[in-house]
C-alpha cells in the first residue's frame, strides 16, 4: 500500500509505476485518493513508483512527477524443501531459490507444532545442514524466505528422523571395509 500527502489545490492524483530506476513509468492509478493498494505484482519484484498532481484548471494542469518511491514486494514461500539424514546427529535440508528473496529462516521442532526458529542459521544460501541434533529422534521443519518488507508465509512441513549412533558407525566402517569385485558397497540388510 502507497500513501502520500495531499497537495494544495490537487484534486486528482497519478500514479505511475517502473520495474527499474530510470526506465519507462507507466500510468498505472488515477483518483482523488492519497493512497493506492495494487493486486497485481509479481512476488519479490522491485517496482518504482512516481506520483503526480492535477488540478481542474487548464492552466497547472498535472504537475511534474515526484522523485521515485522503491517497493519491494514479499517474497514467495520456498517451495520444494528436501531433507537427508547425514549422520546421527545431522540432517541436510534443500529447498528453490526463492526470487527476490535476501535470505531464509529455517524453523524446526521436535513435534508437528510449536516451531522454534534454529537459532544458529538464517542463511542466505537455500540450502543448510543442522547439527547437534538428538539420535534417532524425529524433526519436523518450515522454512520462511524474507527480503527488506518481510518474510514470506511457511513452507511445506517436513519430517525427517536421525539414525542411532551405532547405526551410523557400522555404516561408516562397513563403508569402508565391504566391497564388491566391482569396487561398489554392499551394506548387511540390517542396516537400514
């Protein structure tokens, strides 16, 4: 929403609208109101808008166009978001690039509601892996982009569970040690 003050003698108002700084402003709302709500912008997108004022008399006619005001819009909510168990205690999470968008917020928990934002990662990358989590416990998460007017709403909720620790060590060795002719592992089908 765009608000402006009213101009002495003006009894109508110009809105005009850019994509860039210094490119074609286009004629987008004309009215007596001093404020101006669009519907039709693209998420994350930066708009330039220039105001300017009628009058009823032929001789001021409309006044030259304000200097620009910058909106950015809110960006869209990631989409996509996959999770992986690296370890016993890490899980990897990976979600789109979200357009417009200056970084993310990524909310876990250890139950399907009551989110608390992991405090050690608002990343700018779309992607970030979180560590020092409990064994074999499940974690349910959200992820949130956000630009300078504000975040975008929750993403999809994901769930994904850490492996025992022994679990995770036998996988590493057997790694390690186990071997087909072919040079590719072969894993016990215990470990799951």
């Amino acid at each position: 929403i765009l608000n402006w003050n009213a101009s002495a003698g003006a009894n109508q108002y110009k809105l005009y609208r850019s994509t860039t700084e210094s490119g074609t402003y286009e004629l987008v709302s004309t009215g007596s109101d001093t404020t101006y709500q669009a519907s039709d912008l693209t998420a994350g997108q930066i708009y330039y808008y220039k105001i300017s004022a009628t009058a009823d008399s032929e001789v001021y006619g409309e006044s030259s166009k304000s200097s620009f005001y910058k909106v950015v819009t809110l960006p869209d909510i990631p989409q996509n978001i996959h999770t992986t168990t690296l370890k016993h205690n890490q899980i990897s999470l990976k979600w789109n690039a979200v357009a417009g968008a200056d970084g993310y917020k990524v909310y876990r928990s250890s139950k399907e509601s009551g989110y608390e934002e992991v405090e050690y990662k608002t990343t700018t990358s779309n992607s970030l892996t979180d560590i020092n989590l409990i064994q074999y416990s499940n974690y349910f998460y959200r992820v949130k982009a956000y630009n300078d007017s504000g975040e975008s709403g929750f993403s999809q909720q994901l769930k994904q569970r850490t492996k025992y620790l022994l679990q995770y060590e036998l996988e590493f060795e057997l790694g390690k040690k186990i071997r087909s002719d072919e040079g590719e592992l072969h894993y016990p089908s215990c470990i799951t």
